[in-house]
C-alpha cells in the first residue's frame, strides 16, 4: 500500500473537517452518501459562490432550495452568505420526509422552513431571491422538468436567480473515462448475474435518461428564464465517491439495466467492483463533469 504524503494527509483531514462541517455521520451513512463527498462538496461550493456574488449588496438572501435533502446546499449558502456580510433565510422542499427531518438536525441557517411537497406544484408564492436545484433535476420526468422550473419563475421575484446542477447528463463522461465505466459494468454485470441468476433486465430508469447540455438550456429558456452562464465543470472522483454514486438506487438500476426489485442488488454490485476496476486501470481518479446552469427572471 502506497504511503500518503504529509500534504495528502492534510488534504484528507481538512477535506473530512468540510464533510463534517455540512453532512452528519447519520445523514451522510442513510440519506446523501454522496453528498458527503468532498468533490461533491467543492462543485456545490462553487455554484454557491457564483449565486451569492449575483446577489452582492443583499443583506437579507431568500433560498429556496429544491430537492433539498438533508440541507447541504442550504449549509453551504448559509456560509458564503456570512463571508459577505449577509443572513440567508432558506425553504427547504422535498418529498422525502425523512431527509427533511434530518436536514431539522443538520442544516446551518439564519431561519429555516422545511416544507414537504412536490417540485412542481409548489405551495408557495413570489418571495424568493434565488431557487436551487442540486444534482436533482434529472430525476424528474421531461414534462415534470418543465413545470418544476415553471414554478421556479412563479415563486422568484424579478430578477431572481435560478441555479442548477447535474452530473447526471448527455456529457458527464468525459472520453478518458469510458474504459473505466465499459470494464466496471461488464465486471459488475458478472456480479449481479452471479447474485440473482434468474433476474429479469428492465428499461434504462430515469436518471439514466441523460439530456445533453443545450436541452437544459431550452427547458429553463421555455420557462421564461435568461440563461447567464453555462459551464461544464471537470472534477475528479476517488474510489470512495464511485461507491458512493454506486449507492443511488436510480443509478445503479439505469446502469445495469436493473428492475425496481433487483435495485439493491445491482449497486451492491456497483459498489463491489469498483475497487478492482480502479486497480486494474491503475486510476487514482475518475473523471467526470458537472453541468451547471444559471437563469434570471427578468
């Protein structure tokens, strides 16, 4: 086993020190594995950033923030905003109960509203400064995507900012990481076949349904939406953030092609193979990109 340098174990600790900053050991071992990745962490960061120097000379920050989880984008903009002097007032929407109970525990906020419902029918009205959507949009249907950021629009005030991003899109794999991803499903699809030897193969799932770029571009302009900035942002994945993409259900079913009651098996298989494929690429890391995208209301 390679030794770390005094600068690689630096790195690890303060990057553990962020993790645990935003993401609890409960939240990140039942809820968002992923979300308490410090490459996830750094991608959130930067989007975050963009948005608050978009409402520079605001003393007050209304967050809407879709999708919410367990708070992690909400934690994070209630830091960027006390760097700069401003309170944020975050509305945290999702459909999972439990991540909304936990985001009550975790979450850094000035003042925080926890509402269960739908993206696209928001119970709420024009009061918003800025609407997030982190790594979650393409999980909803096309026709659900464009009502949600129909909605979006509804509930920001004029000249509200509308921030997404995905890695879940026609793009994220860059052209150096395709041997890995092709080695890892066969490799994987061995493991499966050996786990559940009578499964049955299913249509890819929905998060696997990838749109490239300028189709997110389109839906948000149909939403009445100027599109400001656009960018495909590189990051770099250790073996742990592999297993932890590995661990949502979606993912793993769209990957192996998996039915809805064979999805645990297919990331557990996921999960299984990724150390080896990483040894026998001799990969430290594994490439991938981030689609983000930021919209004003006029």
């Amino acid at each position: 086993m390679a030794t770390k340098t005094p600068d690689e174990k630096i790195s690890r600790l303060r990057g553990r020190a962020r993790t645990r900053r935003y993401v609890s050991d409960l939240a990140a071992k039942s809820f968002e594995p992923f979300a308490a990745e410090v490459a996830y962490i750094n991608v959130n960061e930067r989007l975050v950033s963009r948005l608050i120097n978009r409402l520079a000379g605001k003393a007050t920050i209304n967050l809407l923030d879709l999708a919410a989880g367990t708070g992690l984008l909400t934690s994070i903009a209630h830091d960027k905003a006390h760097e700069v002097g401003a309170t944020l007032n975050s509305t945290l929407l999702d459909l999972d109960l439990p991540s909304l109970q936990q985001a009550r525990i975790d979450v850094h906020a000035d003042r925080a509203d926890f509402v269960y419902a739908s993206v696209d029918h928001l119970p709420l009205g024009e009061h918003y400064d800025v609407a997030t959507f982190a790594n979650s949009i393409h999980l909803l249907s096309n026709e659900s995507k464009q009502m949600a950021l129909k909605e979006c629009s509804r509930v920001l005030r004029p000249g509200g900012v509308l921030a997404v991003n995905s890695t879940f899109y026609d793009g994220a794999y860059p052209e150096e990481s395709r041997p890995f991803y092709s080695r890892w499903i066969r490799r994987a699809i061995v493991e499966i076949n050996q786990r559940l030897p009578q499964r049955s193969r299913s249509g890819a799932a929905q998060a696997m349904e990838f749109l490239p770029a300028q189709s997110y571009v389109d839906l948000i302009d149909k939403a009445g939406f100027k599109v400001v900035e656009t960018r495909e942002r590189r990051v770099l994945l250790s073996q742990a953030a592999v297993r932890a993409i590995s661990s949502y259900k979606e993912f793993a079913k769209g990957a192996l092609h998996a039915s809805d009651e064979d999805a645990d098996e297919a990331s557990r298989a996921l999960q299984a193979t990724v150390q080896q494929t990483f040894h026998d690429l001799k990969m430290k890391y594994l490439p991938r990109t981030w689609l983000e995208i930021v919209a004003v209301k006029p």
